[in-house]
C-alpha cells in the first residue's frame, strides 16, 4: 500500500550515518578493512533485515497488501476458516416423475450424471407440481468451472433418486460455475465483500453483495430503499440484470441464495426478480409546450428525442437511479445548446396504463424508459 507510512533501512545510508558519527565523536574517519568498519556494515546489514521484517508484517495485517496465509489469517477474524470453493455450476433440467401433485422430493436426494463424471444434484427440495413433468434447477456437485459447458441433452444417467425419478435431461448447457480463489487478488476482492455483508446483514449493501455472488451470470443488482416507490417495510425486493434470457432460471437461485436463514435476518421477506426494464415495455405520453418561435428546431432536430436519449446515458452510468419525471420534464425546460426551451412539460397520467411510478434501472439494461408518446404544443405568446 502506498500510503502506508513504511520504514526505510537501506544499509549504505545506514553506514554513512555510522561513518559521519564516528568521525563527529573521534576526529577520524572509519576506514574499509577496520574492525569498526566491519562491525559497523554487520550492523547495518542486520537491522535492514529487521527492519524489512517489520515492514512485511505491518503491510499483512492490511486486506489490501496481505498475501498468502497473512491473507488467511484476516480472513480467520471474520470466520472464514478456509477459501471458497468457487460457485456451482447449474442447468435446467426436465425430470419425468412417478410422484403425486404436492409431493416434496428432499434436497440431494437426486444426483444425475453425463457419464463423464460430471455429476449434478438438487440443492433444495423440489416440489411435484400438476404435471409429471418437472422442470428445476440443478446444481454441480462442487464449484469450479470444470462443470460449464456441457451440452444441452447430455446429462441423463440417474445416480441417485431413482425412486423419485424415471429420466431426466439436461435442457440447457451448464454454466456459472467458477473455481476456488486460490489467486490471493481473486480471495481479496472476495474477501472484502464478504467482511461488507458480515457487517450489516439485512442492509441494502449486504443484499446486494449476497445477489451478485450467487452466481456468475448475475451482471449487475439492485436492492429497493426505504424512499423508492414500492417500499415495503420488511420486504426486500432484489432486481437483477443477468447475461441470459430471464427464463434461465437465475432468479431462483439469487432467490434461494439470498433466503438462507444462515444469512437472512428472521424479518425479512426476501422477493427477487429480474429488472423491470428487462421485462416490460411501457410507453407514456408527455405534452410539451413550446414558444412558437422554436417550431421549426423542435420538429426538423427531434429535440425530445435528443434530450430522452441524454437523460437516460445519464442514468446508465449509476446503477440503480430512477427514471424521475419531474426531473425529466425540468430537463425538456432547460436551454439546450441551440438555445431552445419548453415554457412546461408533463406527463399525461390518464394515458398511460397505470400511474407511472420510477422505474429502477440496472446498469447494463436496454433503456430505462422503452417509449415515450410526444405531443407538442406551440404557444405564439410564450416566452
């Protein structure tokens, strides 16, 4: 770390300052070859040995220049007795079974294989529904990334829980699975997130962090605060961005991840979905009023057009702020660069499907408003 304030011991400017105090003290300068010399070069030598050994251990005890068992030893203050793992690879899979509609098969009770030692199981318990088709999320046996990539169809062969099951089948290639943070940079980053979640379980920052690490596909999260629209208190809502189509069934493992009772705080109801701009396509329509005089530029330049795309890159670059609509339509009133201006703005509530409440984009989302209807007006006494 840079800013640490380090001890510096280099033997030459320790031998000079030696030489400088023998020839202060004795009137005669401390020759190469002497007895003193010697003894003054072996003194220098050892104590920048000592010194660089205070050094190391000062720079240890910090997450940020730790390394090696230093490493694992901060991390042994917060409980974490070993390195993680890594994440479990998953898939969707079909299951054809002989059990009645309600009937709950037990977590790990199925574990199913490619023939190539790639075994998968159920994680959580699964529940029949109506049909004895079920479809579910099953987990690598252990993380690592070895377990990515098998094709879709591939995993047929039943292990475990014949009794449960008559076949199933893989119906996604496998993905997500990361390796053990054997690489000290890699547990650092991981470390310091987890020493986040560790102080404040049940806070915003804490939900977020647990979402982002139950799975590698997980891009980006939001978690709702108590001033959003659609608070809950003792509701925690979770919004996620992933790399895959939203019936990857990657929500149901951010679900179960971050529900555990090992982590979640007893209160709290955990309810996680994909980003509502990923998800739905809502268009409202907005009336604004400008001074006649400006008619020509509004039309020929498409200026709410320009201003709409402005405020949503301004709201791509910080995950999880709203789309506000008073401050849009402050924004349509302000000068632009060629001088133009609406004299008002606002949207019109009675056509749009429901009352427009923010929506909390993720960094990573398509758009953040998917359409807006423009109705202009054109006031010849406007200002």
């Amino acid at each position: 770390m840079s800013d640490l304030d380090l001890i510096k011991a280099d033997p030459r400017e320790l031998i000079d300052l030696i030489k400088s105090s023998y020839y202060n003290e004795t009137g005669e300068t401390l020759q190469i070859g002497s007895d003193e010399y010697a003894a003054a070069a072996a003194f220098a030598y050892v104590w920048s040995i000592l010194i660089g050994r205070v050094n190391d251990a000062t720079l240890n005890r910090f997450i940020d220049s730790a390394n090696g068992v230093y490493l694992d030893a901060i991390a042994s203050n917060y409980g974490i007795t070993h390195r993680p793992d890594g994440n479990k690879a998953t898939a969707i899979f079909t299951l054809e079974t002989y059990l009645n509609h309600g009937t709950i098969i037990p977590a790990h009770s199925i574990v199913v294989s490619d023939d190539s030692g790639n075994d998968f199981t159920n994680d959580y318990d699964l529940s029949v529904g109506s049909s004895t088709s079920l479809q579910c999320v099953l987990y690598a046996v252990e993380g690592g990334s070895k377990y990515n990539g098998i094709p879709a169809n591939s995993i047929t062969t039943i292990i475990n829980g014949g009794v449960y099951i008559a076949s199933c089948t893989n119906t996604t290639m496998t993905d997500g699975g990361t390796d053990a943070l054997d690489d000290d940079d890699d547990f650092r980053e991981w470390l310091k997130i987890q020493i986040q979640t560790f102080a404040g379980a049940g806070t915003y920052a804490a939900y977020q962090a647990r979402a982002i690490q139950a799975d590698s596909r997980v891009k980006d999260v939001y978690v709702l605060h108590q001033d959003d629209a659609g608070y809950q208190k003792g509701r925690v809502n979770i919004f996620i961005v992933t790399d895959n189509d939203p019936n990857s069934y990657v929500r149901e493992i951010v679900q179960n991840y971050c529900s555990d009772d090992a982590f979640r705080p007893i209160g709290d109801l955990v309810v996680v979905d994909y980003s509502p701009i990923e998800t739905e396509s809502i268009a409202y329509h907005f009336q604004v009023t400008y001074p006649q005089r400006f008619m020509q530029d509004v039309v020929t330049n498409n200026r709410n057009d320009r201003i709409l795309a402005k405020y949503n890159a301004m709201l791509q670059a910080k995950i999880g702020k709203p789309f506000v609509f008073e401050e849009f339509c402050a924004l349509l009133c302000e000068k632009d660069e060629n001088g133009v201006y609406a004299v008002d703005a606002k949207p019109l509530w009675m056509s749009a499907p429901a009352y427009p409440t923010p929506i909390y984009p993720v960094a990573g989302g398509r758009v953040y408003i998917p359409s807006l209807i423009w109705e202009n007006a054109f006031d010849p006494k406007g200002a």
